[in-house]
C-alpha cells in the first residue's frame, strides 16, 4: 500500500516486537552462571561446577530458547484444553520450569518428594530457591529494541500507543516500567479473558479504547498476530525482528500491510513511514 488509512490508535505486540527475548534471557543466565562460579561462598557440588563451567554462551541461548519454547506449549495446551488462557498461570508455569530443565542438565539438584508439581531444589545446586525465582521473573525485565523507546517516543506525538500482548497487565506494568517504554496505556489479552489471535483481543480492545477497527494498527514481529488482526479490519504492519518470526511460512501470504524489514530502524522508520520525522 503507498497510503495509510486514518489511524488513530497504534496496538503493539510486546513480547519479540518491543522487547528482545532470546537475547536478554541468555545474557541473564550466563552472567548469573558466572557470578555463582566465581563466588567464594558458593556451595555448588563439584559434579555441578564441572557441567555448569563446561556451558558456553550459546549453549545458555540455546536453554533459554527451550525455556521459552515449553512456555509456548503449555499456552497451546491450554487453550485445547480450556479454549482459553490463565495468564498468571503461564508466568507461574515458567517459574516452576526453569528448575526442571536445570535438573535435567544436572545443575539443579532435586530434594524432597519428586511427585510434587513444583521441584524442590537441594544442596549443591548451581542456584538456589531466591536465585531461581529472581530469574525465573526475567521475563518481567526484558530489554527493548534499541529503537522501541526512541520510536516511540515519535509515534506518541500523533496517535495513542498501546500494548496488545499474549499476558496479563501486572506483568506488562512491571515489564514496560523497568525499562520506562513510553506507551500511552497497556491492554492485555487477559483482560478480555481470551488469546491473540482470537478476534475478542482485537475487536475488544479497539472498542475499550473507543474507535473502530479500521481506525487500529496492529505493529508485531509475528505474521500469525498481523493475520488475526487484519481480518478484524486492522491495518496491519510488520517489524522483523532477529530470530522472533514462528510462522515463516506466512510470509508467502502477503500479510501485511506494512513490512518494516530487519535492516531499517524497527519503531523509528515505521514513525517516519507514517510522516512523523526524527527531530
């Protein structure tokens, strides 16, 4: 398209669009892997050190990659199971998670009755209890884009910016204040008690903010999101992003409206696509 509708509300997709997620959450792990290590106090079994000293950073990448890949099961589980989504239960879930895929490494010890759903972690570890909780919140703190603030800071001046993510809005509120990204108000899928792509998120949300769906763009990194959108009469409009695409075999389709590609400047050119100008 070479012209753009009257749009008066910008939705974001947070998770991949704004925030980086494979990156920080290695960064994370890897760093808290050597903080421990080179601790004098540390009490990690010598068979835990020997592994946890043998992990590299792209091996840390790689776990955090199926961390979050088993997020994103159980959110597809959920929703054959109950045709919808406890948000809060998906962050509890990846708090439980992170301790039973160390286990699995040998990095975690596991003590006490095996049977219970949250795995107890013994001594010797490489982490313990309060660690694993700090870093099982990571997803609370991830770290924008370089351009998301800065973009947004442009597209503020002319329309309402707000997010449109696949969670629950306390996690939003904590995730959007640590790295103060200047949104003008946050949405989440939990508050129309349904999951993005389902029509309910998109129709819901332009009604709550009081304009009609040809009046919304959608901005995500995921062309299955920028699909549902459109076909509630969304314009639609694409940021690649490294290694955040699920679905890129849709890109065959001709989804969006928009396509802002991975070499340009992400949320800083969609502003000034839209004749907003840096300055």
């Amino acid at each position: 398209m070479t012209t753009t509708p009257q749009l008066r509300v910008l939705f974001f997709d947070v998770f991949g669009t704004c925030v980086a997620q494979r990156t920080p959450v290695a960064d994370e792990l890897w760093r808290a892997a050597q903080e421990v290590l080179e601790s004098d106090v540390s009490s990690i079994s010598s068979e835990v050190r020997a592994k946890a000293t043998k992990m590299s950073y792209e091996q840390w990448f790689e776990f955090g990659g199926e961390w979050n890949k088993e997020g994103d099961r159980f959110v597809r589980d959920s929703i054959a199971k109950h045709s919808t989504v406890d948000w809060r239960a998906v962050d509890k879930h990846r708090l439980e998670l992170l301790p039973k895929l160390l286990a699995h490494r040998g990095l975690i010890i596991p003590r006490g009755d095996a049977s219970t759903s949250a795995l107890q972690v013994g001594e010797g570890s490489l982490w313990d209890e309060l660690q694993l909780k700090h870093l099982g919140l990571v997803w609370h703190r991830l770290t924008p884009w370089p351009d998301t603030c800065r973009g947004l800071d442009l597209l503020n001046r002319q329309y309402s910016t707000v997010t449109l993510s696949n969670s629950y809005n306390d996690l939003l509120e904590h995730l959007v204040a640590h790295s103060s990204i200047p949104f003008t108000r946050i949405y989440s899928a939990g508050m129309f008690q349904s999951f993005k792509p389902n029509p309910k998120v998109y129709l819901g949300a332009a009604e709550k903010m009081g304009v009609k769906p040809e009046e919304c763009g959608l901005v995500a990194a995921h062309l299955s999101d920028l699909k549902g959108a459109k076909a509630c009469g969304f314009y639609t409009i694409y940021v690649d992003r490294p290694l955040e695409e699920k679905n890129p075999e849709l890109r065959e389709e001709n989804i969006p409206d928009m396509w802002i590609k991975d070499d340009e400047d992400g949320f800083v050119t969609l502003a000034e696509r839209l004749g907003i100008q840096d300055g």
